[in-house]
C-alpha cells in the first residue's frame, strides 16, 4: 500500500513537472510590445536624434535575444523563461525611453534650426547694412569700389546659402538646418569682421 | 544710351569647372601570362650584355576614405586660396566673389560633415567647392590668356602705331582694357589718362549682339551726343562695327549652332561710370566729371583705339 502510494507520488510530481516545464513558452506577447516600442523609437528618428538612447535600447534588445538563445539551448524540461521577460520589459523601457528622448531632441533641434536660420539673416542684414554704410561713405580709398564689389559679391554668395537652411527645415532635417546655419553664420561673422575693419580704417 | 541688347541681362552662364577630385589610383602591375617567358632574372638580347632584371614593383593599396578627404580637403582650400588671389586681377568681382564665398561655406561644410564621420560625403562636399572656385579659375584663364600671348600684344601695339600715323586734328583716344584706362592723346604726346568701366565681359572681345563684350579694333567717334540724348550723362558714340568686326562675326555665326542677329552695335563711351565693376553692355564708362573733360576734348572724327592692352 505504502509502495503503491509512493509510485503514485512520483507520477504525479513528474506529470507536474512535465506540464509546468510545458508551460514554459517565451514570453511572446511581451517581445512583441519590446519590438513594437523600438519600432516607434526607430520611427522617432532616434537613431538622428537619440542615437545613445537608442544604442541603449538596441543593447537591452540583444541582452534579451541573447537570453532566449541560451534558453533555447536547454533541455525543454529545464527552461525558463522568467529572466527573458524581465529582459524583454527592460528592453521595452529602454525603448520607450529612446522614443521620448528623441522626441524631446527633435522639437529643440526644430526650435535651433528656427534660431539659427534668423540668426544667420540677422547677420546677413547686419552685413548688408555695413555694406551700405561704406557705399555711402564720401571719403573712400582709391580702389574702395572694386573692393566693395567683392565683399558685395561674398554677401551675394553668402545670401545665396539661405535657401539651403530654408529648405532643410521644410524637410524636416533640423540638425542639419542648424548645422548649416552655424556654418553660415560663421561665414557671415568673418565677411562683417573685414566691413566692420574698412570701416574703421577708412573712418567711415 | 545702352548699346545693342539689354544692359541688365543675366551674367553669360559660365561652365562649370570640371575640376575633379586629383585621386590617387592604385598603379596596379599585372603580371605577364603564364605561358610567356618571366622577367625573372635577366633578358639576354643576342649580342649584347645580360639586362638586369627590373624588379617588381608592389601594388600600392586603393587610398582610403581619408586619404581621399585629406587629397580633397587639401586640393579645396589651395583653389580657395588661389582664386582670392585672382579675384584681385582686374577683369574679376562680384560674380567671382560670390562664388569664392559659396565654395569657402561648402568646405565649411564639408569640414563639419567630416567631423561627424561622414568621409565620403565630405569629400563629395569638398569637391562641389571646388567645382565652384574652379569656375573664378577659368574666368581668369579666358580673361588673361590672350593678354599675355606676344602675337596678340603686336597686333594691338601696330593698331596703336598705327592711329598715330592717321591723320587727325590731334586729338587719339587710346582705351587700355587690361587696365581699364582711356589714354588722351594730344600731338602724339599722352595728355590724361581717366579710368573706365567696361562691359560686364569686357575682357573678351565683343563677338556678337548681346555677349556684353567691349569690342577692340580701331574706331571714330561718329557722334557727340549730351543732354537727353544719352542716359548716361553724355556719350560718344563709336562706328562699331567696323570691316573686320563685321568679317569676323560672319566667320563665327557661319561655324556657330546659335544665331545671332549681328555683331551688335551703339557701342559708345558714356558717363555713369565710376561704379568701380565692369558693368556695361560692351560700352566704354567713365565717371561723369571724367566724360566731361573728355567730351570738350573730342568731336566727331577723332580716332579711338581699344586694344587689350599696349606698351606705348
């Protein structure tokens, strides 16, 4: 009787294990929301504007396929997937995350790009109205009027480089509208420094 | 009054350089097919001396990414700086200019693409600028070529001669375009020289209608013309085309795929100058107090020579 009850004890303990290592699937419904959110990270141009962020997701990601491989790897009756779903939630967080970061850098670059296109005009206005005063000017240098044609000429190709930010921002690629429009400051700066020097040598 | 074709015209649209990226390419060696005799140690020629054998030289490897920004980089900033030098020439400006400005902001630009990391797109970067400042370069090559060619300086040098020879009541204008100068003469003796302004492709020499060129042969003034006949404060009026201009263009419109109605006229020397640019249609400009002088010194008749430049 004794025996009997014991070789029903272990049949039952082995059915049990057999069916709670049966239970023991990836845990899908959380990879899919993991995939999901990077795909709305990805969507976010994270990758321009989150690039950490999104590295970061990218690694949680690949911990998680690293674990599901090791999983895999088991005898059915030993997996587990209990880390992959910890895993897959990280992952999914540091997606999200990357999702909102990039969001958060793609408004401040749009707001940069906007400053740095009035900037850049600011300091062409600047440049042309410097331009004007030395036109103006009654007492000039022999050769003054060529020199002006070229630093009118620079202000013409400079001028000529808006377009490029303008339509940038209208394609919606902000940091390189910002980029743009630094190097176009710069530029400009050098050109106001050279009329700002004529002016003062000439006493204008 | 502007002379044949409109004064405001878009400047000649000027090729773009085909100045290319100078790559070095890898000089690859290849080896002869097995079955023809190696080079290995000597070439006997039958009756002479062994050869010694030349040896391999080693491919060298494809430049990299770098090596093509740096050549690049390097090819771009000396153009930039070659083409400022040049735009200090006389004959170039503003249009110069603006594209020296263009090709500086776009080696700015490829200067920060290349710190991102991006190499290759840098280096296409760079190569747009100095496709923009190869364009200053061949403006300056086809304005400067001719003037230093020494057949060209005697043609121009025998037109001067020759204008003294004619005879006048005295009075020779002999325009300089190298050096945007009217000579006065008086009794062959340079009396004032005033500086001039010429067509906005005043160095070339004008062709047909329209290609705002200042023409160069040897003239009359046909005309005195002031008050409302002239817009630019008062003009001479010269009798371009002459002979050989006219020959000349029907040369070019015989062998040119455009046409063009004529080889232009009303070509004058007039006021409104002083602008400190080529700016005309293919007339001769001076500075207002300069046309002034000019037109008590000059009536009908008295000879004008436009030549690139002379030595007189």
């Amino acid at each position: 009787m004794i025996r009997r009850q014991k070789t029903l004890l272990t049949l039952t303990a082995a059915t049990a294990l057999v069916l709670l290592a049966g239970c023991s699937k990836p845990p899908q419904a959380a990879l899919d929301v993991m995939n999901t959110t990077l795909g709305e990270a990805e969507a976010a141009a994270a990758g321009e504007y989150a690039p950490d962020a999104l590295a970061r997701a990218q690694e949680a990601i690949a911990a998680v396929n690293t674990e599901m491989a090791a999983q895999a790897d088991k005898f059915a009756l030993t997996r587990s997937y209990t880390k992959t779903a910890e895993l897959a939630a990280a992952a999914q967080q540091a997606a999200a995350d990357a999702t909102q970061a990039a969001a958060a850098a793609r408004q401040k670059a749009e707001q940069d790009a906007a400053a740095s296109l009035e900037t850049a005009t600011a300091a062409l206005a600047n440049a042309q109205s410097l331009i004007d005063t030395l036109a103006a000017c009654r007492r000039t240098p022999k050769g003054f009027a060529a020199d002006l044609e070229a630093l009118r000429g620079t202000l013409d190709g400079l001028n000529g480089q808006l377009p490029a930010i303008q339509e940038a921002i209208a394609a919606q690629k902000f940091l390189s509208a910002v980029s743009l429009g630094q190097a176009l400051t710069g530029q400009v700066t050098t050109l106001t420094t050279d009329l700002q020097g004529a002016k003062d040598r000439i006493r204008c | 009054m502007l002379a044949a074709g409109a004064c405001h015209e878009a400047p000649a649209a000027v090729s773009v350089s085909q100045n290319q990226a100078a790559v070095a390419t890898a000089a690859v060696l290849t080896e002869p097919p097995n079955d023809e005799p190696r080079n290995d140690a000597a070439t006997v020629i039958p009756g002479s001396a062994a050869i010694p054998a030349i040896p391999a030289i080693p491919a060298l490897p494809e430049p990299s990414a770098l090596d093509l920004w740096s050549i690049e980089l390097m090819g771009a900033a000396g153009d930039l700086g070659r083409a400022r030098g040049e735009l200090a020439t006389p004959g170039l400006g503003r249009q110069e200019a603006a594209w020296i400005a263009r090709s500086a902001f776009l080696l700015e630009m490829a200067r920060r693409v290349a710190a991102a990391g991006d190499l290759e797109e840098a280096t296409r970067q760079a190569t747009l600028a100095r496709a923009e400042v190869g364009r200053v370069h061949e403006r300056w090559l086809g304005l400067h070529s001719r003037f230093s060619d020494p057949e060209q300086l005697r043609l121009w040098d025998r037109w001067v001669d020759d204008t003294f020879s004619e005879p006048s009541s005295g009075t020779v204008l002999v325009i300089d375009k190298v050096n945007r100068r009217l000579d006065v003469y008086r009794a062959g003796r340079r009396w004032q020289s005033m500086p001039v302004e010429l067509g906005s492709s005043g160095l070339e020499r004008k062709l047909h209608i329209g290609d705002r060129a200042t023409p160069e042969g040897r003239y009359r003034v046909v005309e005195r013309r002031s008050g409302g006949r002239t817009r630019y404060h008062k003009a001479l009026l010269l009798n371009y085309p002459n002979s050989e201009d006219v020959a000349r263009f029907r040369a070019f419109a015989r062998h040119s795929k455009r046409r063009f109605a004529g080889p232009g006229g009303m070509i004058e020397i007039h006021g409104g100058g002083g602008q400190g640019r080529d700016w005309t249609d293919g007339c001769v400009a001076l500075a207002d107090q300069h046309m002034d002088r000019l037109f008590e010194l000059v009536e009908a008749g008295t000879p004008v020579t436009i030549v690139g430049t002379y030595s007189r």
